[in-house]
C-alpha cells in the first residue's frame, strides 16, 4: 500500500481513486415510472442535475444493486459497481419490451473518480456527484479523463493506489458488493437510510422492506468493527469469524478487515444482531475482543463543495 499518500489524506491533503463502474443509460417516456416500480428510492423527484442513492431489491426484498441515479435532462444514468453490471443490465433489459423505455450499456464511456477530502479543499470535477460517508464520488465521461487529472494535479490531490483507496472505503464504513454485501442481505440492512424512501408509491420488495421499517428495525444490521490492542498479525486472521457475545451467544459475522494506521487498530465491518448492537458493545471472535462502532469509522465528512 502507499501508505505515504494514505497518511497525506489524514493529514488533510485530499486523495483520488479512479475505478471503472457499470454505466446504463435509459431513456423513454415510461423510464421514470418503470424505475419508480424498481428501485428504493423515489426517482420521480429528481430533478435535471441532481442524484440519489437507491437499490433494486428482489421481490423478497434482497439486495441486486446498489447504484446512483443521475438525472441527465430527460434521461437517466444509472451507475453501479462493475460486481453488479451484468446483473443490472439484465433486471432492466426485459422492461425494454414493455413500453418506451430504452437502454443502453455506456460502461466504456465513463469512469468513477472517488474523492478522500476530508478539509472540503477540492473543487467539483463533474455534474454527476454523489456524497457518501466521507468521499465524494464522481461519474465523469472517460473522453475528459486528461483534463480531470490535468485538474486534480494542479490542485494538488494525491493519486491513490488501490489498497490505500480500499482502506480509506473501509474506514469511511462505505460497502462494496462482494465483500460485505452481496444478494442474501435485505436491502435495510445496508444501514444506509438516504437509499430508501418509506413515501414513495409501490416498488418490488416494498412490502418487506416496508414491514421491517415499520416494526422498529432489522434483524441484523452491517456495522463498524474495531480490534483495539488485540494481538493480530494479519487480517486473514479475522475475516470471516463468527461473532458471540460474552454468554456465548451468536452475534453476527465480520466480512472484511485491514489494519488501520490512522486509528492504530484492526478495523472490521460485518453484520450484527440487533441485540447486539450498542455502540461500545464487546463481541467475541474466538479469543479477540471486538467492540462495535456506528459507521463510518472516520466521522469527519466532505462539505457540499457547491
């Protein structure tokens, strides 16, 4: 890892990541409602301009994606995590029979720049801007790539490699589909509120969805892991364990771990019971003791930057 660019980014100097994500373009005059029927969040408010954070469940209320809705004129991007493209691509595709709705694959086109900038010191580098948790997230067009790097090296942003990228994701307590999430989580368990709207009309997996928000809560909720002294030479040690309580209780499972220099502590995320869920709470993996923390790690966030 370039831990030396890690370390500049906690020092307040502001870090860039690009990666490739799965890009659709749709486009119709039923596309804002057929969306509206699929996703968690209420895509008929969007405004030219403006996205949102939102999920295509199943009808079970399980998780297909998580992607950013981009409002583009008449048109919608959608853009996910390359893990998710495919899946995508075929929840949408067979609506393309259904009325005037087109799409689109445009992943080739676009890239995703991710922002650590923690002092709020970087001007925006694109329309499409998503924040979450402590990074901003850009759609950029890849045919503006020289002059978005052109413009982050002058203003000084550190190029990321993809381990001190990765770690700063963690630490901001920000998921990624194959390592903590994948298709057996309920889309509220996520933990990440602003991606559902309870207001909206009827979309699939809504009545599950729905049903757990109005009982008071999950039954398991993806949460922020710390090892604090416990003697670890590698996070392979950990990923993976099974999490008890101290009466031996079964209390959830840590997915993902790192060392984390900016908190001097094994770091961890993975699902909790949500009897087990109080900040401070010590759960057990085998011998380690593991305290749980509310996401993300890094409680500093990026101003609006508008």
């Amino acid at each position: 890892m370039e831990l030396e660019a890690y370390e500049k980014v906690h020092k307040g100097l502001p870090g860039y990541h690009i990666s490739r994500p799965g890009v659709f373009r749709v486009w119709g005059s039923e596309a804002i409602a057929f969306l509206d029927g699929l996703l968690t969040n209420n895509v008929k408010k969007l405004q030219p301009g403006q996205s949102l954070l939102a999920a295509f469940p199943t009808p079970q209320g399980r998780l297909i994606a998580v992607v950013k809705v981009h409002r583009a004129g008449e048109e919608i991007l959608l853009e996910t995590e390359e893990a998710t493209r495919k899946a995508v691509y075929a929840h949408l595709h067979r609506f393309t029979f259904a009325g005037d709705f087109n799409l689109r694959d445009e992943s080739e086109q676009y890239l995703s720049v991710e922002l650590y900038d923690f002092e709020n010191k970087t001007a925006p580098i694109s329309d499409f801007k998503f924040l979450i948790r402590g990074r901003a997230d850009y759609l950029i067009h890849a045919k503006s790539l020289e002059n978005v790097l052109h413009k982050l090296n002058e203003e000084g942003v550190l190029a990321l490699d993809d381990q001190a990228a990765d770690l700063l994701r963690l630490e901001c307590g920000i998921p990624r589909f194959g390592k903590e999430i994948d298709e057996s989580v309920v889309v509220p368990e996520i933990g990440i509120p602003e991606m559902i709207s309870y207001t909206k009309g009827c979309y699939a997996g809504q009545e599950i969805i729905a049903r757990i928000h109005f009982r008071g809560h999950v039954a398991k909720l993806l949460s922020g892991l710390i090892f604090r002294g416990s003697e670890i030479s590698d996070a392979g040690e950990i990923i993976g364990s099974e999490l008890n309580s101290e009466d031996g209780k079964s209390a959830g499972k840590l997915l993902t771990a790192a060392f984390s220099p900016h908190l001097d502590s094994y770091i961890g995320m993975g699902f909790v019971r949500w009897d087990f869920l109080e900040e401070g709470r010590k759960l057990f993996a085998g011998k380690l003791t593991a305290e749980v923390v509310s996401l993300p790690f890094i409680k500093r966030k990026i101003a609006s930057a508008e």
